[in-house]
C-alpha cells in the first residue's frame, strides 16, 4: 500500500488596500486547509519518511517534540491512518494539554524524559527500541531529506508563477523544500524565509545543509518577537485585524509572524509594483485556542 497523503491545498488571493494602492498581487497556499489540525507542512514532510517505514517494513514510529509539539500531533495521526504504531518522546516533564491528548487519542505512547536526555535522541530510541526491529527514528520536528522532498512538492502544485514566496521557519526544512521545488522548476522566484525564532541566523546554514544544490534566497531575522513561542502587542494586534479582515486564521507561534513580516515588507515599499507574493499558510492553528491569554492580556 503506498502513502496517498490527499493533498487538498488551494490558493487565494488575499484583498486589502495596502496592496491596491502599490499595485501587488497577494496571494496564500492554504496549506492549512489539508487537515483539521494537523499543520500542513507537517503533513508533507511525513510523506516520504512514512514512504521509507513501509519500503523497510517498519511498523511504528519512534519521534520527539515538545509537549505542544505540532510534529507529534501529525505523527500521531498519520501513524493512525496509515496503519503504524506510533510513540513519542516529549521533552520535559509528565505534562498534560491539548496537543498530548489528541496524540493519545490517536493511539500515540507518550514516553516523557528529562532535557538532559531528550538531547541525544538516538540514544534514546536505541535505548528504549534498539531490540524492536519494527522501529522506525523520525528526526524531531520531522527535518530530513525526505522532508525537503515531501515540501518541494508545493512548488510543483501552484497554478501561476510568482515573483516571491514567504514561509516561516522553525527548522528550515520547510523553506528548503520550498527553494529546492523553485530551483527544479527553473523559477526565477525569491524565497523569503523568516526564522520564528531568535537569532535566526543558523536557520541560513541549516538550510544550506539541507539543500542537495545551492541556491539563493532571502532571510529575515527580524520578525521573531522576542523568540519561539513569544509574542509582542503588535503582532497580537495585527493578528486580530488579519483575521478580522481576510477571514483566514493565523496564530502567533508561525504564520503570524510570517503575515506580520510580509505586510512590514509592503509598507516599506520592498517590493515592486505588478509584483505577485505567495504566502504559505502552514497551519499550526491547533495550538491557538491554548494562546487565549496571550490575546486578552
Ligand atoms: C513546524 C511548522 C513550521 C516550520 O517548519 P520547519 O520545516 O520546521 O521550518 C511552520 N509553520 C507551522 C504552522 C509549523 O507547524
């Protein structure tokens, strides 16, 4: 049986004066569209580490995540569709919230294990599944080959070229996927990646190590608010006003900073008229119900 992952992922444009008034074409993969709660480039990177488990007749997932883990959550639920068991190591205590409970739901055995030894992840799964030949080590967060592979494949769906394409970064696998997909198709669109976290800076070498032939595009350091995970008044605010006004949901922790940076960009006359830009909407909006607090404050 092979790994059919339905990729449902259109785009639209996306309206507002700020564009008019410049002239630019905006426009968003709805990403976020191919599963309730699973993050879209989470989907597509388990794609061909799911393909490999089956080629090497594996039977259960072995991964790592923090306990709001959006890679934990995809893992769980493409473990259940596709017929694997699934276990994940959470860094940190025995905790419980949301993103655990439907990774149990879905059937996932969650292992919790200190800091100290979440670092060396291989040693754990040898540790814990060295015996079990049915294990199968997926990288936290997903970030591999097969994930570059799995998200190039974006590229290769879009309707029309666009002059340039924004994601956000936590690994860079994402990102990496998405130039590799440009770099193929002989596009000459500029990929504009901006790091979620603070100094942002090693997401550049993480994905030039991921990306089989080098290839330039653009990083944006500044957009991280105050690191992974944090947030500022402003970016709350223009959350608030974007969903109010397109009808897409975003959250604070990805796409949010992703939009925040592109409508920066804009207003700063970056770019020029006629210019079309895609946004990738990742997903990742499981985990907003449980950043309430952040938007009363
Ligand atoms: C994980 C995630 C990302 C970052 O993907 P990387 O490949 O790790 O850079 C972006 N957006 C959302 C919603 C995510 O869950």
């Amino acid at each position: 049986m092979t790994i059919d992952l339905e990729i449902f992922s259109p785009v639209h444009q996306i309206k507002n004066k700020l564009f008019d008034e410049r002239d630019l074409f905006v426009y968003t993969k709805r990403d976020d569209l191919i599963h309730p709660i699973i993050s879209g480039n989470k989907w597509r990177k388990l794609k061909y580490l799911l393909h490999e488990a089956r080629l090497q007749q594996k039977k259960h997932l072995v991964t790592f995540g923090g306990a709001f883990s959006n890679h934990l959550l995809a893992t769980a639920a493409a473990a259940a569709k596709f017929g694997f068991k699934a276990t994940g190591f959470v860094r940190g205590e025995d905790v419980d919230n949301d993103t655990l409970f439907i990774c149990r739901l879905h059937g996932m055995n969650l292992i919790f294990v200190d800091r100290e030894s979440y670092r060396d992840k291989q040693g754990l799964f040898n540790r814990y599944f060295g015996d079990d030949e049915q294990a199968y080590f997926i990288n936290e967060g997903g970030a591999s080959a097969e994930a570059v592979r799995g998200c190039s494949e974006l590229v290769a769906e879009l309707p029309q070229t666009y002059n340039h394409i924004f994601c956000a970064a936590g690994t860079g696998a994402t990102a990496a996927g998405i130039i590799s997909g440009i770099t193929q198709k002989h596009l000459d669109t500029v990929c504009h990646v901006i790091p979620v976290l603070k100094n942002g800076g090693f997401i550049g070498d993480e994905i030039n190590k991921l990306l089989l032939t080098p290839a330039a595009y653009q990083l944006h350091t500044e957009y991280h608010f105050g690191g992974y995970g944090k947030t500022k008044p402003e970016l709350i605010s223009f959350i608030k006003q974007f969903v109010a006004d397109t009808g897409i949901l975003i959250e604070p922790v990805y796409t949010g900073k992703m939009f925040y940076a592109l409508y920066d960009l804009v207003t700063k006359n970056y770019f020029k008229p006629g210019d079309k830009i895609l946004a990738i909407h990742t997903g990742g909006l499981f985990g907003l119900l449980g950043m309430k607090d952040k938007f009363l404050a």
